[in-house]
C-alpha cells in the first residue's frame, strides 16, 4: 500500500502524558500502557472513532476512563485498535504481551547478546503498545522496567532516573521520567548485564552533565574514544551552533545485533557496537573516524531531531540531511577538512548518483512510500546533507547560523516540515529560496555542462552553462535547479584572476560563487588578460555532474596549481578517468593496453611532493573505484572496468616503485617508533603508507611480501594489520596468506568485530573464485545471518564491492544474492531489502546480465509472502 505526502492529515487525537511499564521475562515480555489523551484542537468538531497502532501484540486487557472494554466495544485487526472516545478528555490503559526473545526483526523491543533493547525509528514503537505511532504525536514519558536482577542489573530508559527498588523473587525495578514531549520513535529502553564508563561535561551555562557509555563487560576497554568524541561534540554543538544539551544525564548504549548504525534515542542512545567500541589493536582508522562521526551525529540530533523532529516521515530529511551536514563540518574540523570532503565526495558520487539514477530514485523530500524503512537512504542522507551545505555556501556562515538560531527558537518542541527550515533560512537572512526548494522535491542527478569562450581583443572570458536532469520514476521533466558554483580562473602561472563579471564596477575576490538558476546561461569575466583555465565547482558546491572539455595537459596543471585542495583531488581523478575509459575501449577492442604516460608523470610529481599533505598524496594515488567507473558508463562493462584498472594499478607499481618504496618505507619506520595515535596527523601516515604498500604489492617483488609480513606481525594497530592481511590475501602468495588469515581468525576468533573485517577483506578479494569462497566462509563458526554486521560484511561486501565476482557471467552471483534475501526477507526484512540494493542496478549492464538479474529479481517476487521491505524495491525494479 502507498502512502502520500498529499494525504496527511493532522492526528485526530494528541497524547500528552504516557506512563509505560514493562515486565521482562525470558519467554515473554508484558507492557501496561497508561495514555492520557485528548481530541486535538486543530483536527476539528466531533469525535470521531480513535485508531491506534499495534501490530504483534497479544491484547491481555484494555480500558478506557478505567472501565474494562469488552470485544464488542473495540475493533482489532492485525495492524490497528479502534474504539470509540466518549469525551474530549480520557485514559486509555492497555496491557499487551509481545515476544522480545524470538524478534529477529530487531525493531521494536528484542534481545540482542542476552540483553533487552529497542529500536523505534521509524515505526518500531507499535510492535512494543497500541499508539499513535506519529512523529507528529508528542508526549512526556514515564517508564517503569522490571527484570530479574541477576540477568539484568542494569535497567535503562530514556530522560532521568528517579525511582528504583527491588521485588520478590530476585528482580528489581527503576522508574526513569522523560520532561520533554516526543514522538514515540524516540522511545528507548535497555535491561542487560552492563558495565560503564563514565564522564561528565560542563554546559555553557555550567550545567553539569553525566555521561555514560554502557557495554558488555568484555568491551569496557574500548570505550574511551567515543567518550572523547562525545565530549568534543558537545563542546561544538555549543560552539558552532549554540546548542546546548539539556537533561542531567546522557547514555549511550553498543549492542551487537542492530540494523543501522545509531539511533538518537532522547537520553539514551541506542548504537551498532561497530559505531561505539575502537581502540588501536581491533579497531581501523577509519572505524575511529566513524565512530567519532557517528557519535556526533547522534548526539546532534539532540537538537536536530528531538527538540524539534519530524511532522511525518516524508520530512524525513529535514532531521537527516541537517544532522549528516552537522557531522560531516564536525569531523571537517576534528581532522583534515579537504580529506573528509573528498571522501563524501567520493561516496556520494559512487554511491547516491547510482541510487538517483536507478528504479528507487526519489527526491530528498520523497512524496510516497510503501515502506519507510526503504527511504532511510543516500539520498535523504548524504543529498540531504549536500542540499544544507548549498544553503550554507549561498547564505555565507553567519546568515546560516542565524537561520538555524532561527528555526531552533521558533519549533523548539514542534514536530515540523522542510519548508519551515527553509521558511526559517529565508526569514533570518532575507534570501529567497523558492526556486532553491526544487532540490527538495526533484529527484535525479543534474548535469551541468559548462563551456568557455576566450576574446583576447576584448579581454574578456565567457563560460556558457546548460544544466538539465534526467527523467526519474514518476517525473519526466525538471525545472532548474539553483546550482552554487564556486569558480576561479587560472593564468599560466596557476594563480588565480581578479573576478569582475560585466556590469560590475570591480572585482569581487578570486574565487567566488555564482549562481546558476537557467537551463541556459553564461557568465562573462572582464578585464583578463590572458586566456584563463577555470577552476569549476570547488570543493564540489554542489551536487551535479559537471562537464567541462579539460584536456589532460590542463587537469595536469591544476593537479599542480589549483588552490582548492579539494579540486586538486578532483582534476588528479577527472585525469585518472580518461586514461581508464582510454584502457577500457582498448580492452573491449582486443588490443594491447597501453597506460598513457601522463598519469605515471602526474603521480610521480605528488609522491615526490614532500611539501603535500601525506593523506593527499594517497587520496591523488587511489584511482577512481570499479563503482565509479560503473556509475559513469552508460552500459559498464565489468570484466574491461576490472582489467583496466588493475593494469593501470600494476603498472603505476612498476613504473613508481621507488618513490612508493621511499615513502613506504619511511612510513612504516615512523609508525614502527610510535605508539598509535588515533589523530589526523596519524591517520594521513598510516593511509600513504598502506596505499603504497597496495600498490608495491603488486609488483610481487620478495622485498615487498617481506615488508608486507613484517608490518602484519610486528604492528601494534588494526591499521597496519588489516591492510597488510588485505595485500596478502589479493597477492599470489598462496601460502602467506593461508597463514595470515589462519593466524588472525585464532588470534581475534572472540572479537566479532575484528572477524567482521576478515570475513570482508576476503569477500572483497577481486581473484577468481569469489562466490565460493564466500559460500565456504558462510560455514565459518564466527558467521551467522542473524547479525546484520555479519551479513554486511561478508555479502554485503561480495555483492557491493566484489564486482567482477558478483557479476559473473553465469549468473552465479546474482542466484546467491536473491537466496540470501529470500531468507533474510523471513527474519529481518529491513536487512533483506538493503541486500537487494546491487540487483536494482541492472539496467547498468548487458543484454545478457540484464535478463539473469531481472530473472532473480522475479524469482524473489515469486517467493512466497513478501516483507513491505522487500516488495517495494522488488516491484519498482522490475517496473
Ligand atoms: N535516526 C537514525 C540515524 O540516522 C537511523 C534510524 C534508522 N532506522 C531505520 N529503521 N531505518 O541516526
Ligand atoms: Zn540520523
């Protein structure tokens, strides 16, 4: 069933106080539910009939005004509770049994590693009581839990505790109370066996705050990074936005067993223990670095989120989209702000352009659904977040802080929509986004084509614009965007131009943002003397495919020159992308490859560059993914994607191999001399040094695979290890790596963390023989599919990022995909429909591969009974 933006309607009744009690038992779980309920004011006369939500619950009693209601006085289906109010005011109480112990699902209330949690968001809390299960339903939270005390020392809920005491028969109790009004996606609860770190943090208004980080016992060792992150969120959020936190208490919670990442819980945040534990020895820089961003964006949410949250689920962005752009500047001042924008660059481009130009494509503000859980995605995420860095970029820094001043003080406790940020933006800065809003609700990656014309009698340079956007399901044509393009001309030197448009009587700077708002437009610089080279879309101002006709000489010359680190990246890429598409053709032609000799000049001048930063130099080094290269063609061909690449790669290898030598070495010497340091500084050393060891690997010379063994056995970090065994297992060298794995699985067999990253760099092992290594590893005692973590890492990463093994020719891969989703859509049908994601994409591929993924995709819809999940993005691929 499909569910319209156009159809909401203001709740009919509204929930001001809510009083919960729940019964922990290991064969069942009891919830009394007291609501104290009245007709909204704003929904009209009358009273009409009062539908609640619940689905899986056993109905035990229900009461309204404390009179028992009989069968004939309500009506149940399997997904709703309907009865009829007498009055404007009332109670309704409801006791429920639901089954916490056999909840594969994991949402709603369900056990994870014996102990009791939830997840609410997005519409978990009517698996746990009949509710308004509403974003736009606000109510204060009273929350008793009651377990066995031996099992369950810790009972947690959200807001502060302020009751507890023990029963008979060895359980206890505790009563936490939650002041500010929320919607119940925000509900949380936890009983377990748990120790905490603990901390505090002074407010700007010297308040003094808790902070606790609960794990299993086993974990109380790998706390103390998420503490620190938590503490530097804080202190930005106060910082940088003026946001304070608010309650006496903030609690955050790592569970093993837990479909995304984190969820903001108010109080008390619910996390993947993947988002919460890392320390040098089982955790990888880049776990560090997101469990820092994780953490931020969580805590962020406090305020983008919580204080003021979603009318419904469609504004899903509004809390998403803001809170991504949050972190994202967050971790952009923690570390190298040019290295973070360059991998959510990289990640977006790869990975949410794939996702706006496939069958589930959708605007950032979706206008339907059939599940929401479907549209937790790239695109109101990251495009999200891009749409709020646009924002950013055309109001300048203070007008977007008063903006947010803004909007935090007028909807503090309100449940709102897209247009009452923009509405907000708009009235704090006196900009006008009216057109600016088409971001919100046109899908589809716009393309903008820019071309230059040069009068050297008139000292003037034009760039022509056209931009336009492919049609997306549901819509075929596009108005215009408003595009920000932050540009610089160039002159031979590589410094940047005055920038005077006609019409001006001086230049403005020389590097400026323009604002693109036609399908067609040009821009005419005066007073250039030269012909320039533009420096196009710095820093990525937004989110389109631009094309400009670079030759390689001048990507050459701003990979050198350019002033925008970011665009340094960027031209390094645009280079590496034409010698690859050149590779390719050559591949698919039969002929001899030949790597044009730009590229290896080019990279030879940023590895000798001492002067660059070294997390630069391996970010220039990583060539553009299989992924990418996939997302730009218009028909990707896999098996030439892979062969050209990987030459490229071997023969970069051959034709650096001192300077990469040179800079491994000297890396791995420093890193040899210094304890692990989980900062940027840090993080730039190891990523050169692991980069260089990749490609140094591929020379398969004896001194590399020695190096490569001596950092997997003396290093003293997941860094170092990690990648040294990813080298090996691509390598040759069948021995070594038989060894390296065996010797890791012993070493780590008990932190599923750590097995979590061996199950994927071997699913990630591009060799023949993919699919069957990956079945073998399914077998593995450390596997299982009841754990999202597990199934991510070791199909998610077969699927996703094994190419050329997942797209085999026979089809193999494509037939264990669906078997794993046709399973998964029995136990966990949110896991199930992420699977899924790799066999939407099949209109990027051949006649041949085209027919066995729709074939699969049909197999899956003929399967039997279909989640929501599952259905709605199998039945919109195949549309
Ligand atoms: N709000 C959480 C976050 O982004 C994610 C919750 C996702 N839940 C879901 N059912 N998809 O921080
Ligand atoms: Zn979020």
């Amino acid at each position: 069933k499909m569910i319209y933006l156009k159809d909401y309607q203001v709740p009919d009744y509204l929930i001001d106080e809510t009083h919960l009690t729940f019964e922990l038992f290991e064969d069942h779980t009891l919830v009394h539910a007291q609501l104290v309920m009245r007709r909204n004011p704003d929904a009209g006369a009358g009273l009409p009939a009062l539908v609640l939500d619940g689905q899986q619950l056993e109905l035990l009693e229900l009461k309204l005004d404390d009179r028992v209601l009989g069968a004939a006085d309500y009506q149940l289906t399997d997904s709703h509770l309907t009865l009829q109010p007498t009055q404007e005011q009332f109670v309704i109480d409801s006791s429920v049994r639901i089954h916490p112990e056999s909840n594969t699902a994991l949402e709603g209330l369900y056990k994870s590693s014996g102990m009791f949690c939830t997840q609410c968001e997005a519409e978990g809390f009517r698996k746990i009581t009949y509710y308004l299960d509403r974003p736009d339903v606000m109510s204060t939270f009273t929350t008793t839990l009651s377990a066995e005390q031996h099992r369950y020392p810790v009972l947690l809920s959200n807001g502060n505790p302020i009751a507890s005491g023990s029963e008979e028969g060895g359980r206890h109790w505790a009563t936490w109370e939650d002041p500010f009004k929320k919607p119940a996606y925000l509900f949380a609860l936890v009983a377990g066996d748990l120790w905490c770190v603990e901390d505090r943090f002074t407010t700007m208004s010297a308040r003094e705050v808790t902070l606790r980080i609960y794990v299993e016992p086993e974990n109380i060792d790998k706390v103390q990074h998420a503490m620190d992150s938590l503490k530097k969120s804080m202190k930005w959020d106060e910082e940088v936005y003026g946001r304070e936190y608010d309650l006496d208490i903030f609690m955050i919670v790592a569970v093993n067993d837990f479909n995304m990442g984190a969820m903001e819980n108010k109080g008390l945040n619910i996390f993947n223990s993947s988002c919460v534990l890392a320390k040098a020895e089982t955790a990888t820089d880049a776990a560090h670095q997101r469990v820092e961003a994780v953490v931020a964006h969580e805590y962020f949410h406090n305020w983008s989120g919580n204080r003021v949250t979603c009318r419904d689920w469609f504004q899903l962005s509004l809390k998403e989209g803001f809170t991504v752009f949050r972190d994202a500047e967050f971790s952009a001042d923690m570390n190298s702000r040019t290295v973070k924008r360059i991998e959510d660059v990289a990640y977006l481009r790869t990975h949410q352009f794939a996702e706006d130009a496939g069958p589930m494509a959708h605007p950032v503000r979706p206008d339907s659904f059939m599940e929401i859980s479907n549209f937790y995605t790239l695109t109101v995420y990251e495009k999200g977040s891009e749409v709020l860095r646009m924002i950013h970029t055309l109001l300048g820094p203070q007008l977007f802080r008063k903006g947010s001043d803004l909007y935090f003080a007028r909807h503090d406790g309100q449940a709102v929509t897209c247009d009452d940020f923009i509405k907000a933006m708009e009235d704090a800065s006196g900009v006008d986004l009216t057109q600016f809003k088409r971001w919100y609700s046109q899908a589809g990656t716009p393309r903008l084509e820019v071309s230059e014309s040069y009068d050297a009698a008139a000292n003037t340079y034009r760039l022509q614009l056209r931009q336009s956007c492919p049609a997306t399901p549901g819509q075929a044509e596009k108005l215009p965007f408003v595009i920000p393009l932050e540009l610089a001309l160039l002159d031979a030197q590589g410094r940047e131009l005055p920038l005077q448009l006609v019409g001006e009587d001086k230049p403005v700077g020389t590097s400026r943002v323009l604002q693109v708002t036609q399908a067609e437009q040009a821009f005419t610089f005066v007073n250039i003397a030269e012909q320039p080279l533009p420096s196009l879309l710095r820093g990525f101002s937004a989110p389109v495919k631009l094309s400009f006709p670079y030759s390689r000489d001048q990507l050459m010359f701003l990979m050198q020159h350019d002033s925008d680190g970011f665009n340094r990246w960027e031209a390094g890429q645009q280079l590496a992308v034409q010698v690859l598409q050149e590779l390719i053709g050559q591949h698919q032609r039969g002929e001899l490859l030949v790597l044009d000799p730009r590229l290896v000049a080019a990279l030879r001048s940023v590895l000798e560059n001492d002067s660059l930063d070294q997390a630069m130099v391996a970010e220039m080094l990583s060539l553009p993914g299989e992924g990418y290269l996939t997302e730009i063609s218009d028909v990707a061909d896999v098996d030439a994607i892979h062969a050209a690449r990987e030459f490229a790669r071997a023969q970069l290898a051959e034709a650096l191999f001192e300077p990469l030598w040179a800079r491994y070495q000297a890396n791995r010497e420093v890193s040899r001399n210094t304890p692990y340091v989980a900062e940027s500084a840090h993080f730039a050393r190891r990523s050169l040094q692991n980069i260089a060891l990749s490609y140094l690997m591929l020379t398969g010379k004896p001194q590399v695979l020695a190096a490569a063994l001596e950092q997997y056995e003396a290093c003293d970090n997941m860094t170092e290890r990690l990648t040294a065994l990813a080298v090996l297992v691509n390598s040759p060298f069948e021995a070594e790596k038989a060894e390296a794995l065996k010797a890791f699985a012993e070493h780590f067999k008990d932190n599923a963390l750590v097995m979590d990253q061996w199950f994927s760099v071997q699913a990630a092992c591009t060799l023949p023989g993919g699919l069957a290594r990956v079945q073998a590893l399914m077998q593995h005692p450390a596997f299982t599919m009841k754990n999202p973590n597990k199934v991510r890492a070791l199909i998610g990463a077969f699927a996703g990022q094994n190419l050329v093994n997942f797209h085999a020719a026979d089809g193999s891969g494509y037939r264990f995909l669906a078997d794993q989703v046709i399973s998964l859509n029995a136990t966990n049908p949110q896991i199930a429909s992420r699977q899924l994601g790799p066999l939407t994409r099949w209109r990027k591929y051949d006649a041949s591969r085209q027919a066995l993924m729709r074939a699969e995709l049909e197999r899956i819809l003929a399967s039997g009974e279909l989640s929501s999940d599952v259905f709605e993005v199998v039945s919109k691929s195949l549309a």
